[in-house]
C-alpha cells in the first residue's frame, strides 16, 4: 500500500499566501485611513482654537475695527495655519461684522478647517 506524502502543496501555499497578502493589505489601508483622520481631527481642533483666540483678541482689544480683507499666518501647537479675516460693516454704524476663516496649506493643497463670524463693538 502507497502511502500518500503529507504536507500541502506549493500552489495550496500559493493561494494561502494571496489570500494572506489581500488581507495584510486591506488592514494597512485601514489604519493609513484612520491615521489620516486623526490628523485632520487634530488639526480642526487647533484651527478652531486658532479661531476662537483670533475673535478674543479683537474683542478684548477694543481697537479699531476698519473694514477690508487681511491674511496673516497663525500658529496653534506646532501647526502654522492661514488666517483670513474679513471685516464688514453693519447696519448699526458702533458695530462691525467679523469673518474669520483658517487654512491650512500643503506644498499643493489649500483646507479650511474653520470658519467663525461675529459681531464686535468698535471704539468711537
């Protein structure tokens, strides 16, 4: 009587391999996507904090509010964002319309993570 070899073949350890890589591959894709949502998480934290500090300080400064468009660069834990302020008038002539708005700029990308408005007095 034959006795048959025991082990597996080089194609079953072939498709078990495939099956194996498909699965790594899919994981990885997974955690690359939750790393990437952790970051922008992160970052739309700080823009917001960015945003909400950017509003005390013209509120607590009491100056001058004139009306137009400024860009500066703002940073908030290690990340360098871009604020955008824009400042309107009202109805109310000791009022004025605040827009913030903060972006965050790669080598070939532009992202608003936050965006705040307001109404503050002005000095006379």
């Amino acid at each position: 009587m034959k006795t048959r070899p025991r082990g597996f073949t080089l194609l079953e350890v072939l498709v078990a391999l495939v099956i194996i890589g498909v699965a790594l591959s899919a994981a990885m894709r997974g955690a690359l996507a939750l790393t990437g949502n952790a970051v922008d998480s992160r970052r739309m934290l700080l823009a917001t904090i960015t945003a909400e500090n950017r509003l005390l300080e013209l509120r607590l400064a009491r100056s001058q509010l004139t009306v137009g468009q400024t860009t500066t660069d703002c940073a908030e834990g290690g990340v360098t964002f871009v604020c955008e302020q824009v400042v309107k008038p009202t109805p109310n002539p000791f009022f004025r319309r605040v827009e913030l708005r903060v972006l965050y700029r790669d080598a070939d990308t532009q992202r608003r993570y936050a965006e705040m408005m307001a109404v503050l007095p002005i000095n006379q």
